[in-house]
C-alpha cells in the first residue's frame, strides 16, 4: 500500500486531497444550516415566551393573545392519530416481519415503503374526500385520521426492523417448549423488541407532530380551545402557518415563539431516542 | 387454531395497506372525474388557471413543481454526496456518529419552520446580497433576469435542497456502507489514492446512489408548506429563477378551502390525483433501486 502512495504523483495526490477535503465542508455547511436555523429559531422565539403566551387563546393583533388552545390542539390530534396508527402500525410491523415471507409479504412492504413517499398534503385531500366531504364539516377527527395514516408505514418499518434484531434462538427456544406461533410473537417476540418498537412509536410522533399539510383543510384551525372532536380545532403548526403568512409584525413575533414550542418538542423527542438507541446504531 | 386466527388477523391488517392505496386512488378519482370529463388531457397542456371563467390547466404547476425540484436536486446531490462520503469513507466513528445525527435532524425540522425561516431570513439574504449578484453576473441568462423579490422558483429550491439533501446523504450512505471492504482494499492495493479508490465504491454503488436521488425528487415534488410560503404562488410560466412560480402541492393548500364551485374543487382534486402517481411512480423505482444494491451486498455479506 505504501508503495502505491510514494508512486502516486503530484496531481493525483493534490486532486485526492482537494476532494476529501470538499466532502469534509459539505458535512460542515449543512452543519452549519441546522446550527443557524436553530440559534435562529430560540433566539426569536424566547423574546415572546412566556406563561401567559403558553395558556391564552389566540386574541385581535395588538391584545397579545397566545397558543394554548393549539398546544392542547395538537396534543389532541397527537392523541387520536396514535390510537389509530399505533396499533395497525405494530400489527403491519408484525405481519411484515414474522408472517408475511411470501409474494405477499414482499408485496405489503413495497405499499408501505411508498405509502411513506406519498406527500402528506394528498392524505388531506384522500381524508377530506372520505371523512370531511361525508360530514360536511372540518373536524379533529378527520385529522386526526389523517396523522394517522402518515403515521402507519413509518411505525410499521419501524417495528419490522425492531422484530428482526430478535435473536432466532429466542423464538425456536419457545416454539420447542410447545407454544403456539401467536403466543410466541406476542408473548416473546414483541416483548423483546418492545424498547425498539417504542422508540419508532416516538420518532413517528415527532413527525407528525410537525405536520402541516394534512391538517389544513380536515381539522382546519380554530381559534378558541377545543370543546368537542367533532368540530374543527387548532394546532400548532397550522396556528404558525398562518401567523407566518400575515401582515402584522406581533403575530410573526407569536410565531417565532409558537415554532420554538413546536421544536422543544420535536427536537426533544428526537434527541431522546437517540440518547435511547444509542448502542444500538 | 389460535394460530390461524392470529396469521388472518396479521394478514387483515396488512392487507388494509394494500386497501389504503387503491382507496385514495379510488377517491381520488372519483373526485377529480368531474375535471377530467370537462378538461381530458388538455388540463395538462393547458397555461390558464382562472376560477372565475372556470377554466383550469394545470401546465404552470407542473412546470414549477419541476423547476423548483430540479433546482434542489442540483444544489442537494452534490452536497448530499459529499455528505455521504465524508461520513462513511473518511470520519473516524467518534466523529461520523454526532455528525450523522445532526444532519438527520435537518430532516426532523417541520415543513413549516423551515417555511417560516426562509420568509425571514433567506427570502432576505437572496433579495439583498444573492440575486443582485447573480444578476449581474450572469444576467445575460434568461434565467437570471427579471424583478428581485426574494421570493420566488429560486428560494423555493433552495428551502427544497436543504430539506431533501438529510434523505439523499441518509440512503447513499447505507448504500456506500453496503459496498464490500474488499473493493476499497482492491483499490487501494493497486495504488489508487484516496479520493481514486472513493470513485471505485462510488461506482459500485451507482444504481443505488440513483435510487437515493430519485427518493430525493419524490420528496421535493410533494413538499408542501415550505415551499407554499416562499414561492410566490402565481401560476405563471417564467424562464427567470427569480420570479414567482406555483407548485402542485402548494396550489391545493392554498386554494382548497377557498375552492367555490364544484368543478374549481375538482381540479383541485386533480391535481392531488397527479401528484398521488407521480410520487407514487417516482418512489417507486427509487426503492426499487435502493433495494438491489443493499440487498445484493447484504446478502453476500450473511453468506447467505
């Protein structure tokens, strides 16, 4: 090997330097972009941080006002979108991982894998087709539904990966001991890839937590605190979006402190796993 | 029995994947035939976009949801290769590990946020310093003239190039870890340098660092909020970066709640429709690709 360098002549040898070192500054810059985008974010935010701002319901520009409907809008739409997606998502996870090994299988994973390429704001035009249109009205359901089936693929690949980390020993250790193939995927199996499993349930709640798209025309927005699931209700995002595109400068300032709430949860969650996956990976 | 029972249960449920896809086909069709009996294939030819008059064509989003995602791709795959390389070839694990993290969390930050900063600051920073440099710089062009707003086709690929560039550099390197040891020893034992033996790996993984790309478009083709808040949402068809453009998704999330009259409604639904398969198509063949390369390697890797 060595003699292979001392061989090697001068532009080769500058060339290489150059693009090695090329690739160490793309990795810098972007870097960089989230180091920026997030001192950004926090140091426009905490400026209209505070108590009241976290619990006040949205007010006329110039009376202040706050986000604390959308906060307990979006931990509602974060509610009924993991009560659905949750338990199909580990179901589809199961099915993908200890039954389905055929044409089928195969077949189910390639849905799921470009159901996660299917750009979120078409599930809001599919749930408004299907759950608003019906109902004729925008409601918390609807996009609940609808986080839901952006939630669905990611948890199922999760868990598949998580359930196939399980060593074979495992379940052949308690298929021997006479047990039925049902009560070793939910008795052994699961229970052993459940931190992994948990972990891909928390990654798809950031990221639906995030969501915007999918929410604007099935739980709509609203500006008063949530009464019921059958009405339109705010969210963070959607509350951010729409302060983000008005005239008035309180309202982009609410914004900037709306986003650093919505990014403390996001990142935090993030941040978590991986604290959590850390030996794994 | 139990067992049955359980593989049918598991199989129900997979199968409603299956369900979800041909439903929002379905839907989606059903909703758009209005448009499609009124418009036929014209709506994808046609420039004109007037709700009042109740004519609809399609052609302007088409061509900036295209530009703008060309325009990502072109900034974010270089980056992203660069990326991927630097992380998998050259950093030692202590440093490739934090790294890679904080690139992946580039790809955690909301759409929106990334909307509400490119207002603030990068709309800003490209109306004051970029544009005017570029315009005098290459303002022979076409596609560097025109009016200076900051907002417009360029931001809007900029904002899409730093969002896909964390899920093109996440797939090509997967892909790079999955080619073997053995080819870099090869390379390097007939005296190739560093960067020579990095072409080598590159080579081999070519087919998947395409499917890393086209995952990339598929992305960038149906990103909404972002690109709804900095490029300008005017359906016009401009050669100059620096003028508004419309894309498919942004259209539908701006217009679908003020959408008066059935047939306005349809279209819109249309739009979606097209979306739905283009992404669908687009990801895909990405997987496809993307899967053969890792599954090749993996599989001489288990011995299988």
């Amino acid at each position: 090997m060595m003699a292979g360098y001392v061989n090697a002549d001068r532009t080769r040898r500058a060339s290489s330097a150059l693009m090695t070192t090329l690739t160490g500054l793309c990795t810098l810059l972007a870097v960089g972009a989230l180091l920026v985008i997030l001192f950004y974010i926090a140091w426009q935010g905490i400026g209209s941080l505070n108590f009241r701002f976290l619990v006040d319901s949205p007010r006329p520009v110039g009376e202040g006002g706050g986000i604390g409907n959308a906060i307990v809008g979006s931990l509602v739409l974060l509610l009924i979108s993991s009560a659905f997606g949750l338990p199909l998502g580990i179901c589809v996870g199961v099915y993908l991982s200890e039954i389905g090994r055929g044409r089928l299988g195969g077949a189910v994973r390639f849905i799921v894998d470009t159901l996660t390429g299917i750009p979120s704001i078409v599930t809001g035009v599919f749930v408004y087709a299907i759950l608003v249109l019906p109902m004729k009205h925008f409601s918390a359901f609807a996009g609940g539904v609808a986080l839901a089936l952006i939630m669905i693929p990611i948890v199922a690949r999760t868990t598949e990966e998580m359930l196939k980390l399980v060593p074979h020993s495992l379940r052949e250790g308690a298929l021997a001991l006479g047990a039925p193939q049902w009560r070793v995927i939910l008795g052994v199996v699961v229970p052993a890839a459940a931190p992994g499993i948990a972990t891909g349930a928390m990654l798809a709640i950031a990221r639906v937590s995030g969501e915007t798209a999918p929410l604007l025309f099935t739980a709509f927005g609203s500006r008063f605190f949530p009464t019921s699931l059958n009405e339109p209700i705010a969210s963070l995002t959607v509350q951010i979006y729409n302060y983000a595109i008005s005239p008035y400068d309180e309202w982009h300032a609410q914004a900037w402190a709306a986003t650093l709430v919505l990014m403390t949860l996001v990142l935090g969650i993030n941040i978590i796993v991986r604290f959590l996956t850390r030996k794994k990976f | 029995m139990g067992d049955a029972v359980f593989r049918v249960l598991m199989m129900l449920v997979a199968l409603l994947m299956v369900g979800i896809v041909v439903a929002m086909v379905m839907a989606l069709a059903a909703d758009s035939m209005l448009s499609i009996r009124q418009f036929g294939f014209g709506f994808l030819t046609s420039q004109r976009w007037d709700p009042i008059k109740g004519e609809f064509g399609a052609l302007p989003f088409v061509y900036g949801t295209v530009a703008s995602s060309l325009i990502a791709l072109l900034i974010s795959v270089p980056f992203s290769l660069g990326i991927a390389i630097f992380l998998v070839e050259q950093a030692p694990s202590y440093i490739a590990r934090p790294v890679g993290f904080l690139v992946e969390l580039l790809a955690a930050i909301p759409s929106v946020v990334y909307g509400l900063w490119g207002i603030f600051v990068l709309a800003p920073v490209l109306r004051n310093y970029v544009e005017p440099a570029l315009a005098t710089s290459f303002g022979w062009l076409p596609f560097f003239r025109g009016s200076i707003t900051g907002i417009g086709l360029l931001t809007g690929g900029i904002i899409l190039a730093i969002m896909v560039t964390p899920i093109i550099s996440a797939v090509v390197r997967d892909v790079l870890a999955a080619v073997p040891g053995s080819q870099r020893e090869a390379a390097l034992a007939l005296g190739a340098t560093k960067w020579e033996m990095i072409r080598v790996v590159l080579v081999n993984g070519a087919p998947g660092i395409a499917g890393a790309v086209i995952l990339g478009l598929g992305r960038a083709l149906g990103e909404t909020m972002a690109v709804t808040m900095v490029i300008g949402n005017r359906p016009q068809i401009s050669p100059s970066l620096f003028e508004p453009s419309y894309t498919i998704a942004s259209a539908i999330a701006n217009e679908f709640t003020e959408a008066t009259g059935d047939l306005y409604l349809s279209a819109l639904v249309e739009l979606g429709l097209i979306l739905f398969l283009v992404t669908f198509i687009v990801n895909g063949i990405a997987r496809l690709l993307v899967w053969n390369v890792t599954r090749r390697t993996g599989g001489v890797g288990r011995a299988a």
